[in-house]
C-alpha cells in the first residue's frame, strides 16, 4: 500500500505535525509512504523520504521540494509537459490543530473525492471546540467535567470555587490552558485564553483523579488499544506534551480493573459511533470515585497514538479499506426540466 | 464591487441552487457578478452573464464553459499562456444543502484565502446537523422542539404521541422529511428519512403554532430584516419551498406583537452570536402561547432571503467589508531550533 502522509499546515502545532510525521517513517515497515508538507502559507509540498528531518523545514529547505496543486482525485505536480498525479491508496491527515483538527482538510479531501483517514468534517467540528464536545457527549450519554462558559467582554466574576482550569474553547494540546489557584492569576489566566478564542471555559480543578487515555477506531470490527495512564502531573503544559508526538516505543497498559476498563471502553465506543467512521482518534478520560468523564477527544492524536497499539500498521491498512462514506447525489435535472415543461419552454 | 456568486455543488439542492443563483442576477444593481458553477462533478465552470439560465445547466452547455481551479488566493483560468485568476472581491456562498451548507465550501474559501460571505465551518457543522442545532441552542438559552432521536436499526417503538414530524438529522429544504398522523404510516416515514441519515429525529407536530422567519446579519452594527410569517401549509415538502428559491419580490411583516417580535429578535441574535459572523443567515421560529422554538437555522437560505431586506445589495457590501477573521499564525519553528540546540545539532 502507498499511504500519503499530510502533515504541517497553518497551525498553532505546525512544528509538532512534522514531528508525528517524521515519527511515522519509523513506525511504517511495509507501507510506502507519500510525505505531503502544507507550509505556512498552505502550500503542498512532495518531500522526498531523505529529507524527513525536522531541520528540513525548520530551515525552509522545503522550498526546493515539488510543489503539488490538489485537484479532482488528488495532487498533481505541475509541470513543463502538463499534470502529473502523485499515486497513493489513502491520505493520512497528520495535521495537528487548525487544518486538520478543525475539518479543514477532511472537507479538501472529500470535495476533491481523495480517499483519506481522518474525522470527517462534522467530528473535526464536535472535537475542535470543547463546548461541542461536551454538549455531543452529554446528548449520548457519556459525563464531562462541569464548566462554566465566558464569552470574550463578560464579567470575569467566576463561579467555580479554585482551584480552576481555564481553558480556550477551541485549539488542542494545552494551548492557552492554564491552572490557576489563587483569585490574582485568574485575569491572567483569562487574558491568555482570550488571546485563543472568544469562548473560554472554566473547569474545576479535580484532585485525586486519574487520567486514563484511549485509543482507537472501526475498521470492520472495534480496534480498541491498550488504556494508558499518562506520566501524571500536575498539569501538563505544550513544552511537556510536546514531546509525546515523537513516541515510537511500545507503552504498557494502565494497571485499570475490569469495571473503569470497561467503562472507559465503552464511553469510547458510544463517542466514536459513526460519527468518526474512518478515523483513528484517542479520548481523555478522568476517573473519579468510579465515575469516568471525557476530557477531550483527539481527533489527530499526537504520532496517532500508535505506541498505544499491538499492530498499529496493519490496522491503518485494515482501515483504509473502505473510506468512502458520502453519498453519490445524482444530479438529473428533473426539477429544472418540469418547471420548464410547466413554461412551455421544454 | 465584484461579487462572485459560487452555486450549484454535490447536493440534493443543487437545482435550487442554480435557480437562486439566477434569482441574484436580478437582485444586484450595482454589483458587477461573476457566476463560478459547481458541477455534479465538483469541477468549477466560469459561467457568462448571457448563460444564466436553467436550460444551460440542465442541457450541459455549462460543460462548453470556461474551467477553473482552486488555488492559493482564488480561482485561475488555465491556458496555453499560464493561469489567469478570477478577479472579484468576495465570494458568495449559493450552494443549499451538502458541500455549501455542510462546510466544504467554507473550508475551502479559507484554506486558500479566498473572502467569502457564508457561515464558516463551525457554524455549518451546527445548522447542518438538526440534532447539532438543538444542543447549541439549548447551550445559549434558546428553546427547540423537544424530540426523540432514532439510530438505523434502534427499535421503532417511538414514545412520542402522534402525530409527529420525521427528519434525518441532516440535510435542509424538507428532504426526506415526512408528517406521520397514524401507525400505519410511520414505518415508511422512518425508512424515508434513513435513506438520507443514519440518526432521525421524531418531533411532535405541533398544532395552533405559528410559523415566523427572521434574516439578518451583523455587519459593523445587527441589521435584521423584516418578520416573516411564511404563506401557512400544514407541512411544506420540497417542491412547495421550491418556489421559494426564485423569489425576488419584497414581501409584508408578520402582523405580530411588540413583544413576540423582540423575542424573535433576540432569539435571532443569540443564534448568530459570533459563530454566524461573516454570513447571511435565515431562522424559522415558532410561537406557540407566546414561546418562540428555534425550528432551523438556514446557513443559505434560498436566494439568500433578499426579500426579507430592505436594502439588501448594500447590506452585502457593508458585509464584504470585513470577512477575514482568522487568525495569522506565524510559524517560526521555535521548538524545532530548540530541540536541535537541546541536541546539539543547531
């Protein structure tokens, strides 16, 4: 199989896709893979497989790679003698962040009919922003953390008790997030997250919990990985999570009983539902006092979480079988032709 | 100004599409247009003034016009002499139904950095979904019908009384929508509507309500159109709105009360918030003892609702005054230098 791997994109986590990018020419034995760059300005590059360094774009060598137009059933390289299509089976959107969390990419790709694992847009949009997610997630049945929302220019006179964390609505890996304990670091804590969004949630700061993740996805059966339970701290902050989209090792599974397993298995499914038909997502779950909550979902998990996974590349294989999901509309005319037929124009 | 007016698309609705498309050829005055069709194919076409005409869709003569492609900054005409862009200053967003309500076009506009007039991803996501729109408008405090959702293959044993209104969650212009008044007939309304979706919402018909629509837009200041009660049927299918696609007429406000009017507004206001900016949108209210329900959000209403407005082709220019509202990220590859340095090799 060939699989396109997308990566880059005008993202607040451009540098940690190239990181996950470059990690999955370790992880793919038997897959060829296709390495598609989107530079700041979202342009397409083909980056051959020698130059998957991170020093490559960090240097903006990148510029002297091909550039590729995207185009009705994928990219081309433009050329002196016309288009010529870059062949893969299936993209694989490694976008972290803005672009390929927030359905961009998933919406190129649909619209251009270019056969790709990733949320489909209506989940990227369910997942990117965090008040979506937990009205999706109450509406099936499945607990989040209580919040209170601000909008950008509301009074700033919280509810919570602290401690609180405080949290833009939108943006993923801790951007913008902050912990805050004492009454002075909450305006600063709320201007960071203003800078992010307009919307901002404030959470109570739940102690003695534990932080179990779950990955996985439906290929034609459930592929559910090992639960992990995060190296805990406090809180973990963008240098700290950084680090975690470089993972290639295996991790060894959370010392979890059978109940919360099955619990935290279950929520996964009852999220994943359709809805993410085609993906390959990881949920953040809390525990508390028996009780699981869904943290957050996702939708690009760092490296694709494929450290969680006994079989990770025959699984994306097994995936990509069938990625075809919208539904072909036929356009006859009909309608146009019995109005003209009422006109006597027909 | 010069307004490109993007219509037709992969969708249900795409005759309708054209038809309103033709609709805005009259509306705009002073406003110099340029027609960009979406074919069944998804293929871009530059369509003449002079071929504005449903026969020229329905016959295929669109196929003789000229080709375009979507790159970085708009659209280009290729040639035997280079591309050659599509020169206009915003873009309209005509396509009903999937690929111009469900976000597609507006990730694409955004993606290359192209201005557009339509609601941008996130607030597609919400109105396109019905299940979406009912947890959002719960979210911010403005009623809906209550329902009873329905996956392919649940049980059947609905619990809500007849008679009921059956609607796949996606989708607009009633399609696959069907008013259940006996038993008998609910089976072939439930096997209608999950052609369309796999999750159906079963709403309560409910009677002695009425019908009331309200455009509008937030420019630099909240322009509302007029209150609409619209012509009354018990239950409008997809031919009868229609009609409603090619209108181009002013019509009279509702004859409706102070006080159910402010609702309406205020309601209106509430849905848009930040998430519609950038679009013109329609919402169909109903009053029911003086309680106004959220029914839809139409995120393209048909022929964009222009005669509901006073003063609509200077409301689009006041709207096209500011349509970029994401945010530039710069990437300067921070964490790559400092993981380099970290390493040694910077």
């Amino acid at each position: 199989m060939k699989l396109a791997v997308l990566f880059g994109g005008s993202s607040f986590e451009h540098e940690i896709s190239i990181v996950s990018a470059i990690t999955m020419q370790k992880i793919f034995k038997k897959t060829e893979l296709i390495n598609i760059f989107v530079s700041e300005k979202r342009e397409f590059y083909l980056i051959d497989k020698k130059d998957m360094k991170s020093k490559y774009f960090s240097s903006s060598d990148y510029k002297k790679a091909k550039k590729l137009q995207l185009q009705k059933d994928g990219f081309v390289v433009g050329g002196m003698f016309g288009d010529k299509k870059v062949e893969f089976d299936t993209l694989l959107n490694l976008i972290h962040g803005r672009d390929g969390e927030d359905g961009k990419v998933a919406s190129l790709m649909e619209f251009y009919g270019v056969p790709y694992i990733s949320p489909r847009l209506e989940a990227c949009a369910l997942s990117y922003n965090k008040l979506f997610t937990k009205l999706f997630a109450d509406s099936i049945g499945v607990k989040t953390i209580p919040y209170e929302l601000l909008h950008k220019g509301d009074s700033r006179d919280i509810k919570t008790p602290l401690p609180v964390i405080v949290k833009p609505s939108r943006l993923g890996s801790s951007i913008g997030v902050s912990m805050v304990k004492e009454e002075s670091e909450l305006d600063y804590a709320l201007d960071v997250a203003f800078e992010f969004d307009d919307l901002v949630l404030v959470e109570p700061f739940m102690s003695g919990i534990k932080e179990y993740n779950q990955a996985g996805c439906y290929t034609d059966k459930w592929e559910l990985s090992i639960i992990e339970e995060p190296h805990k701290e406090e809180f973990l902050d963008f240098e700290k999570k950084y680090m975690d989209f470089s993972r290639d090792g295996k991790v060894g599974a959370a010392d979890i009983d059978n109940i919360a397993a099955q619990k935290i298995q279950d929520s996964f499914k009852r999220v994943y539902g359709n809805i993410f038909k085609g993906s390959i997502i990881r949920c953040d779950f809390f525990e508390q006092n028996g009780d699981i909550y869904l943290n957050e979902i996702n939708p690009i998990p760092g490296s694709m979480a494929n450290y969680l996974f006994e079989d990770f590349e025959d699984m994306v294989v097994r995936l990509s079988k069938d990625l075809n999901f919208e539904q072909n509309i036929k356009i006859d005319y009909a309608y146009i032709h019995s109005i003209q037929s009422a006109k006597g124009k027909a």
